[in-house]
C-alpha cells in the first residue's frame, strides 16, 4: 500500500514595518526565500523586510527567531 503524500505546512508571517531596522537577518535566514527588502522605506528612514512570497511560507518561525527587533509574528496552520 502507498503512503500518503506528507502534506506540506504552511504559514503566514507579519513584519511590523516600524519595527523593522532592515538588517537583513531574516531574509538570509529564511529557507524558502519567502522574505526581501521593502522598495519603500518606513518613518525611521530604513527599508524593512517584506513578506513577498507567502506561497512559500512553511511557519518555521527561522524569521523571528532571527529578528533582533522582534518585528515579525509567525502564523502556522497545520
């Protein structure tokens, strides 16, 4: 009998933008390549992260656990 298809998680992040110091740290860190730098900066004069490609998202939570400001919340549906 086959095995079932493991079905792949996925998530859902939210960048504060006014938090955000633009450091860079969670896009390096984010496997999937879901997170890039914003074209706008934000009232502080830096360019935050910008959530691009939820489709990818898995909800590690890499992203976060990266985040010196703590700007980004991470959301996972099992």
């Amino acid at each position: 009998m086959p095995k079932a298809a493991k079905k792949e998680k996925k998530g859902k992040i939210i960048i504060n933008r006014e938090l955000c110091k633009g450091c860079k740290y969670c896009i390096t860190a984010c496997p999937k390549g879901s997170i890039v730098v914003d074209k706008r900066f934000n009232s502080m004069g830096y360019f935050p992260a910008h959530f691009e490609h939820p489709e990818k998202c898995t909800g590690c939570a890499i992203c976060a656990q990266m985040c010196p400001e703590i700007a980004i919340e991470v959301w996972r549906e099992e």
